[in-house]
C-alpha cells in the first residue's frame, strides 16, 4: 500500500501553554515526514510559530531510509 507522509503537524495543549515538540517528537514526525513537513506550535507570547522538521531537527536521521 501507500506509505504515510505527514504534510503538517499542529502541537497544542489544553492550557494554551508555549509547547514546541520535544526531541523525541520530532524525531519521530521526521520519520514519517519530509524534513520540509511545516509544524505550527504556540510560543511564549501566544503567537503561532510556523517552521519545518529540517529547522527543529537539523541533524535528523531515518532508520527506515528509502
């Protein structure tokens, strides 16, 4: 079948808190995302910060490379 690709990811939590993926997490959507996959998450000052995997993870690799 088709592999899954995640073309973006939305972090949120239930208090309206600053929350950026931690390293585990972006690992993780590196795996199943380009390093281009846009990710939205909310910052210190409520604003929404829109970046790429490459940029939260620049050093990320595949174990499952293709």
């Amino acid at each position: 079948g088709p592999a899954i690709r995640i073309r973006a990811v939305a972090v949120v939590n239930l208090n309206g808190a600053a929350c950026m993926p931690c390293g585990a997490c972006r690992q993780t959507i590196l795996e199943f995302a380009s390093s281009e996959t846009e990710v939205f998450y909310p910052s210190a000052d409520g604003a929404t910060v829109a970046t790429t995997v490459a940029a939260l993870l620049p050093a990320g690799f595949r174990l499952n490379a293709e």
